[in-house]
C-alpha cells in the first residue's frame, strides 16, 4: 500500500533549474523537483539518466554547475550553509555500501552516530543496537561483514545511515545487487523505514517496491526528468512514448542497463 504524506505539507527538498555536467557531458539538465516532509519519492530510469547524480547532490556529495538545490530551506551553493550540519540530517545508503570490514556490525552502526552526533561510546552502542533490531539483525552485531550475506549487509548500510537519526533517508538502488531471494529482507527494511513517516528519496528501477512505499515516481531519461506520476500510474499509463517503453522493458524483466540505448558514459 503507498504511504500517505499527512498533515501540512512542508517543502523538504528543492531543486531549482538544476543542471550539471561531467566535462562536455551534462548529466542533469534543466531539473525541477519539489519534495515534501514525509514523502517518498522513487526515481528510475535508464543507465546514464542521470539519477545517482541528482541523488548525490541532495547532500552536496556531487555539486552543481547551474541552478539550485535546497534542503530544508537552506542552499547548497549558499557558502553560510553548514554543510556538516546539513550532512546530519541525512542519511544515504550507497549502491556499494561502503561498510568497513575490519568492523563488525554493530561496529559499523556505532561508528556513525559518535561520529556525526558526538554520542558517547555506551549511548552510542545502546542506539546501534536498537537500529540493527530495527532491520532485523540483532544477533548479529558481533559478525564481519565478510561472514554477512548479500542482504544483511545492506541492511546493515541502513541500520548504519538510521543511527544518525536523520530526517531524509536517500537509497541508491538498494536491492540491485542481491540475489532474488535476498531482496524481500531489504524490501522489508525499506518497507517499515516508509512506515516511520521518514522522508525518503530512493533510486531503483523494483517497480513493486516504488508502489508498495512511494508517493511518486520519477521517470528520467538523458539527465532530465521525463514524467512524475502516482507509482500504478507511471506503471499502467505512462503518458510519454520513452516511458512506456522504458517500463514495458522493465516489466518484462529487462535491466536498466540494457535498456539505456540513448545514454552517454556512465553516470547514473
């Protein structure tokens, strides 16, 4: 069932004519995308649409070279903006995850908050241990990420970016490199993250996963944003040619990757 944004709808997330480029290559162009306090918000598209990089600049990891990305009312080309403050606030849950593998889970959950919210190591690890039930790993704080499957270690990647208690959760393909058996335990995470009320920006193209927990869905092509509809919407009738094609390849179990023909380099 798609999550509900109640309540007075406050603007989260802004971007303003938004463009960037990679060398001669833009990757993002002319983009225009509100997003409110507790909305969830999938983004698909092909390989090369530029979608991790729009992703990336929500915490000013990628910057931009035109236009403008606001957070919470404050601009990320504005130099007055803490951006370590900002950065806080948000917590991203990388395609590769990034976990550190001399650390063990619980490690690596109670890295994150001594370290952007200055806990104590006992607070610290008491919270850790709470966002690791939280995803279902709660006898696992004291293994390796090596001795971990493929899905616990990304939710352990999300127990980790949840203990830094941040408003906007971003996830960069969550499930795409996992074996299918693996996918229902991270669905389930993202799931009850979207339960929560959290606000969330989520790149994948698991079309069930973005009418399960998202508001709207964001078709991109060419670094531009091609539609935004309702999930079932985007899904059942799409209103552009390039959509439909693009999820009709989709459903028909084609990836993302073979199905980008127009575009340029690698840059999602």
């Amino acid at each position: 069932m798609t999550m509900a944004v109640k309540g007075k709808v406050e603007q989260l997330i802004a971007f303003r004519n938004v463009s960037k480029w990679f060398g001669k290559h833009r990757v993002l162009n002319h983009i225009d995308l509100e997003i409110a306090t507790g909305e969830i918000v999938v983004i698909c598209g092909p390989s090369g649409a530029g979608k991790t990089t729009l992703l990336r600049t929500i915490n000013g990891l990628e910057p931009v070279q035109e236009g403008d990305v606001s957070v919470n009312g404050m601009s990320l080309g504005d130099p007055k903006t803490d951006m370590t403050a900002l950065r806080a606030d948000i917590g991203m849950v990388f395609q590769h995850l990034n976990l550190y593998p001399h650390l063990t889970a619980l490690g690596n959950v109670t890295l994150a908050p001594r370290k952007v919210r200055g806990l104590g190591k006992d607070e610290a690890r008491s919270l850790a241990i709470r966002r690791l039930q939280d995803v279902g790993l709660e006898q696992k704080g004291d293994v390796y990420p090596a001795q971990l499957s493929g899905g616990e270690q990304q939710r352990v990647a999300i127990a980790r970016a949840l203990a830094t208690s941040p408003r906007i959760m971003l996830l960069d393909e969550p499930t795409s490199a996992l074996d299918p058996e693996l996918v229902k335990d991270v669905l389930d995470a993202v799931i009850a993250l979207a339960g929560a009320g959290m606000t969330m920006v989520i790149v994948t193209h698991q079309m069930a996963l973005a009418q399960h927990v998202a508001n709207r869905a964001v078709f991109m092509d060419e670094g531009r944003i091609v539609e935004i509809a309702s999930p079932a919407d985007l899904v059942a009738h799409p209103r552009y040619e390039r959509t439909r094609q693009f999820m009709g390849r989709i459903l028909c179990g084609v990836s993302p990757a073979q199905d980008g023909v127009k575009s340029q380099g690698g840059n999602e």
